[in-house]
C-alpha cells in the first residue's frame, strides 16, 4: 500500500532508521493494542542506544495508545466481528449509530458518529462483554518510562486542503488507480477500507466515475483531516507549529 498510505521514499527510508514500515501484510489482524505493545518495545530499544525518540503519524489514537496507554477491554470474537461488520455492509453507518445509542448513549454522546471504525469497535464491545463500552474507559493505564513531547504540525484550513488536493493528484500520477486495483482480492479486509482504496473499488464495481472517485478521494481526506484537527483540540498538550517553523520547534525540544 505505498501509495495509498503515503510510505516515505527510499531516500527518506535511508535518511534514518524508520520502524513499522513494510512490516505487516494487509491480511495481518493488527490492532491498536498490538501497536502499543510493539512500539514500547521498540522505544526501550532505542532508548538504549539514543536519548530521543520521534514518532511520526496522523492517528490520534495510536499516538495515545503509545504515548499515554489505553484501556483495556475484553476480547472479541471473529463471529461477533463478522456480525458487526455484516450488518455494517447490509444496512450502513446509520445501524451503527442507532445500535451504539441504544446500547451505550454515554459512549454515543461523546464519540465521532461519522468514524464507523470507532462505532464497529465500540459495538463489538458490547456485545462481547454484555456491558456498555464506557465501562471500560478510564480504569487505570500503565506508566510510562519516558516523558513525550507533542508537536502538531498545523496550516489555515484553505492551505491545508490545497495541499491534501495536490497530494491526491501526486498520488494518482503515481499510480493510485493500479495499486488499489491490485488490492481487489483483499478489498474486505479492515487495511483496506480507507480513503483512497474504497473509492477506486466503487468505481471498479462501475456505481462511480473515475472523476467522482478522485472527488470523494480528496473530500473524504479533507474530512478526515477535520477530524483529526478535532481530536488533537480536545487532547490540549499539543504545540502547533507551521511545516516550516525547525527553531522553534527545536527550541521547544531543547526546553523540554
């Protein structure tokens, strides 16, 4: 999925050590607590060797899971997963967001109603465990052995989704459409069920155009994009920066 996901280059790979690129196959079940779990033993690694760490991404989630920890909740089994995620394909984001309300409206009042992984994740909770998903939150989290330093990389919106726009067409001038379409046999797997590859299988399966499938690729980044300015708002220990601002995000490492 090097397209598609953005990989860095060969250059940037032989810039310096990267970690987690290359490293699972799209038919690989890796969660975020499989993440968390391997990233801290990787950081206790190079924490051997080196004073600073610098992890790099744009899913808050996994982010936190390294950073701060995550709850822990109860396994959920592959036939509650198929259930979740068949009802899911039959009758759409809407029976995720009702099923979630009635099942857990503390969890439903709080949640991005639009993310449908967060919603799928959150009813398998539930129906694995029979109790709410937000009884599990908040019930104590491990320490951790270093201090982190958080550093968002921020644009104007009108900037920021000019840029998402150009990154699109690089992508596509790349050779999106024949990635993605080498992905067909594996379009049912969560890897990929993301921006950039479910457009292309819709126009494969011919219920778009090629042209509505480029729109949706750059709306569908642009709303994630929102979402994450979301998430990083309400997670406040975020400095933001512009690309282009190196001494003064070095100062503030220095401080740190």
């Amino acid at each position: 999925m090097s397209i598609g996901t953005a990989k860095p280059s060969a250059a940037e790979l032989q810039a310096a050590p990267h970690h987690f690129i290359d490293s699972l196959s799209v038919t690989t079940d890796f969660s975020v607590g499989d993440f968390e779990r391997e990233a801290l033993a990787t950081l206790d690694r190079i924490f051997q060797e080196h004073d600073v760490a610098i992890l790099v991404g744009g899913s808050g989630l996994f982010l936190q899971a390294v950073c701060e920890g995550l709850d822990h909740f109860p396994e959920v089994s592959a036939d509650t997963k198929k259930m979740v995620s068949e009802k899911l394909e039959s009758l759409g984001l809407d029976w995720l967001q009702a099923e979630l309300q009635r099942l857990d409206p503390v969890y439903y009042a709080s949640v991005d109603r639009q993310n449908p992984a967060r919603l799928r994740r959150a009813l398998e909770v539930c129906y694995a465990s029979g109790q709410p998903f937000s009884s599990f939150l908040g019930q104590g989290k491990n320490e951790r052995s270093f201090i982190p330093v958080y550093l968002l990389l921020d644009l104007p919106r009108i900037e920021l989704y000019a840029r998402i726009e150009e990154r699109v067409d690089r992508m596509l001038e790349a050779g999106l459409e024949a990635e993605a379409r080498s992905f067909l046999p594996y379009r049912h797997l969560s890897a990929l069920r993301t921006v950039g590859y479910e457009e292309f299988f819709d126009y494969f399966d011919g219920n778009t155009t090629y042209q509505e499938a480029v729109d949706k690729i750059k709306q569908h980044s642009r709303n994630y994009a929102k979402r994450q300015a979301t998430w990083f708002r309400k997670h406040g220990a975020w400095m933001a920066f512009r690309p282009e601002q190196w001494e003064e995000m070095l100062e503030v490492l220095i401080k740190e």
